[in-house]
C-alpha cells in the first residue's frame, strides 16, 4: 500500500480542485479537502481497490460536501432568527442597538428556553445533540428551539411596540 504522505501530495489538488468545484468557495473547498484527508487516513484499511484511488477520495469529497450542506440547512444563524437589516452611516449605532435589544431579551426568557436556543444558535449543535444534553428527545429539542424562537421575535417586537 502507498504511504498516506504521497497520496497526500499526489491527490490534494485534484481532491481541492473537485470540492471547489462542488462548493463554489475557496474557504468551503478547503475545509472539505482537510476532512476528505482526514477521513482517508481513519479508513485506508478498508479502501478495497474497486476504483482508483483519485475516485475514491473524491467519494468522500462529495460526503463531505453533503455532510455540510446539510449541517447549514439544520443550522440558523442569528440573523436569521433576529433579522437586523441597516444602510448607511447609522449602520454602526443601529447594528450595535440591535445587538444589544437582542441580548436583553434573550436573557429575559425562561429556561430551557434559552439554554436551548443558544445550543442551536451559537455553538450550531443539532437537535439531537441539544437532546442529549438535555436528556431528552431530538423532537423535544426541536420544538423547545422553535418555542424559544417565538418567544424572542414576540418580546423584540413588544419591545418596539413600547418605542
């Protein structure tokens, strides 16, 4: 078997040049080449000869590329949960006033609420994870998420209201 260090140095560019191809980013297209490597090394072992080598690291190439597409799809970023759109030079103080009205409110809601939308929305943890930590099911965390959601749009929209 070929030593891991030449597969390395002999597939690395057809390997990055095929995740930015699937990716479309320089950034994503790396950290999918790193992963592809990573998981080649755990399982050379069982790399059977069916194919070429190249093929089959672009195989996990492509796993790897699903993995994260579907990790973006399960995660929602802050902006999608607390929309602040801002143009011009006031961007700054708004942004900044946004911020913070945000972070007011999300330490205003109850537990589990709270602990549970910081799991998603900050550390980008699935709900299965956000479960387990919990003790509880993927479904509970799911729903205590979008519950915790609700409940932040609904004070950040009172909380305009009062303005």
């Amino acid at each position: 078997m070929i030593e891991f260090e030449e597969i390395y140095r002999r597939y690395f560019g057809d390997v990055y040049r095929y995740a930015l191809k699937l990716s479309g980013s320089e950034r994503d297209a790396e950290e999918i080449t790193s992963d592809t490597f990573f998981k080649a090394l755990r399982s050379l072992d069982g790399f059977r000869g069916d194919c070429e080598l190249r093929v089959w690291l672009c195989r996990i190439a492509k796993n790897c590329f699903y993995d994260r597409l579907k990790k973006s799809e399960r995660t929602e970023t802050l902006d999608d949960v607390l929309p602040l759109s801002v143009d011009g030079p006031e961007a700054q103080v708004l942004l900044h006033d946004g911020a913070e009205r945000a972070r007011t409110v999300l330490h205003g809601i109850a537990e589990p609420y709270r602990e549970v939308f910081m799991w998603r929305v900050f550390a980008e943890l699935s709900f299965k994870q956000i479960g387990a930590i919990f003790g509880k099911s993927e479904n509970w965390a799911c729903v205590t998420y979008h519950r915790a959601k609700s409940l932040i749009r609904s004070k950040l929209e009172e909380n305009e209201h009062e303005k």
